[in-house]
C-alpha cells in the first residue's frame, strides 16, 4: 500500500468515525442526553448552600461553591467521560454491536474515533452549561485572563483524554454492567477525598497519598488553578499549585488508558462472538443484567 492511499484510507476511517459520532450525538440529544448535562450544574447548586467556605491564614475567604466548582466541573470531566465510553462499549459488546464492526473493513478503528468523537463533544457541552451556571450563580469566579482561560481548556482536554482513555481500559475489561458499579463506587470515593469539596490539607496524611494517586486530585488542583485567585493557592497542600505534578501525573494515566485501550480492545473484539452475544443476551433475560 503506497503512502497516498494510506492518507485516503486515513481520511476515510476519519470521516466515518465522525460521521458516526455526530450521528451518537444527535440520537443522545434527542434521548437521556439533556438529563446527563444537567447532573453537574444541579450538584453545584447544592453544593452552593452546603459546604462550607475555606479561608487562609491571610484572611483571603471562598464560598464553599467558589472553592468547590472548579474541582466539580473537572471531577464532571472525569465522570462523564469514565462512564460514557466504558458503558457504551460494555453495551455494544453485549448487543451484537462490535461483532458487526468485525465484519466492516476497519470497522473497529472507525468505531473508535467515533466514539471518542461523541465522548469529547458530549462532555464540552457539559462542561460549557455547568461553566455558564457556575458564573451565573458566582458571577466573576471565572478565569480572569486570556492564559487563564487557556490553561483551563488545557486542563479540560487532559482530563478528557485521561477518562475517556481509561474508561475504555475498563470497558474492555469488564464483563457484565453489574462489575461496572465497582469503578463508579471508586471514582465518587475519590470525590470525597480529593479535595474537591475541602483542601486534603485537612485530611489524614495517608488519605491524601490515596488521593494524590489518582487523577481525580490533579485536575482538580489544575482547575483551581485557573480559576480560583491567586491568593487561594494558601490553601493547596505545600501553597503551591504544584503545576508540573499535575501535568505529569494526568500526562502518565493519559499515556497508560492510551496505550493499554487498543491493546485490550483488540483482545476483547477477538473474543467476542455471535455465540458470545446469544448467551449475553440469554444471561440478561434470565437475571435482568
């Protein structure tokens, strides 16, 4: 195959992939898709009248929401693109779905790209309502400056990069939708502890080391960072928004979901057969899952 009909043959798995995710789009848009959107604002505005405010030793003083949104709207990243790709591809495992794709002349690279397409749109739009809440209901926590605005996309991409690569690896690893409340049980553990609600300073020290494990802590910092003050950073473990740490912590759990995903994809689309689907479909009518 020469180069110039491997850019073609690029070109047009790149089309059908997105051609396919726009049209998941539209069907999610038009279904359960606007209640998903709406999960995030609805939590913050709860946590606008519970948690409490944060103040320094300087006197410098948050609103528990003006603390807590920027960790949210990165903690909705992480949720959202964790349980839109692992959900989606443990469904279309059990219905047939990917033994399909096996059949269709890079079917399954096509299947990816769309997918990752659908997961990157659907969860900016959920960041973009739950940011214009965020503003409505605080008015000026937003970024400041230009670089800030930057830094905060940065960290919304990186974010979804980790998730949605990770949500992959654990879609292709798990077998039936009960094993699926396991990880979420994780990600909402994480939640708590990882200074989302309160700054982990406050927390026992071997809490924080469970926390700072996981990407959860990071990209919440990372979001603080861009758009809390400059003075909040007294409230972060050390006073420093520990910038480097973030990006590679995020950066190494992005790089393992990116390479680990194609790997365990191609080991589950091989064990996945018609006879594989039939007892899937035979197990669910007989337990209700």
């Amino acid at each position: 195959m020469n180069t110039n009909t491997r850019v073609t043959t690029a070109i047009g798995v790149l089309r059908c992939g997105m051609r396919q995710g726009l049209i998941d789009l539209r069907n999610s848009m038009t279904g359960g898709m606007m209640v998903n959107l709406m999960t995030i604002p609805v939590m913050l505005i709860v946590v606008f009248f519970l948690a409490p405010g944060q103040e320094t030793d300087s006197g410098f003083a948050l609103t528990g929401m003006g603390y807590s949104f920027p960790g949210l709207l990165g903690f909705g990243l992480v949720i959202g693109g964790f349980a839109g790709v692992a959900g989606e591809i443990l469904a279309e495992k059990e219905d047939g779905s990917l033994v399909r794709m096996k059949a269709v002349p890079r079917g399954i690279t096509g299947y990816v790209v769309g997918k990752a397409f659908y997961q990157c749109v659907a969860n900016m739009l959920c960041f973009l309502v739950s940011l214009a809440v965020g503003a409505l209901a605080l008015g000026g926590l937003v970024p400041s400056e230009p670089l800030r605005w930057l830094a905060a996309f940065v960290w919304c991409a990186l974010g979804l990069v980790c998730s949605i690569s990770i949500g992959a690896v654990i879609g292709c690893l798990i077998s039936s939708s009960v094993a699926l409340v396991i990880p979420f049980v994780v990600l909402y553990g994480l939640m708590i502890i990882s200074g989302i609600f309160s700054p982990v300073v406050g927390m026992a020290g071997w809490v924080q080391a469970i926390a700072k494990a996981f990407p959860v802590y990071w990209l919440g910092l990372g979001m603080r960072s861009a758009f809390l003050p400059g003075q909040a950073v007294a409230l972060e473990a050390g006073e420093s928004w520990h910038t480097l740490e973030s990006l590679a912590v995020l950066g190494a759990w992005a790089a393992a979901g990116l390479v680990l995903a194609p790997i365990l994809m191609r080991k589950m689309i091989r064990g996945v057969s018609g006879s594989s689907v039939a007892a899937a479909r035979e197990r669910f009518l007989a337990r209700g899952y």
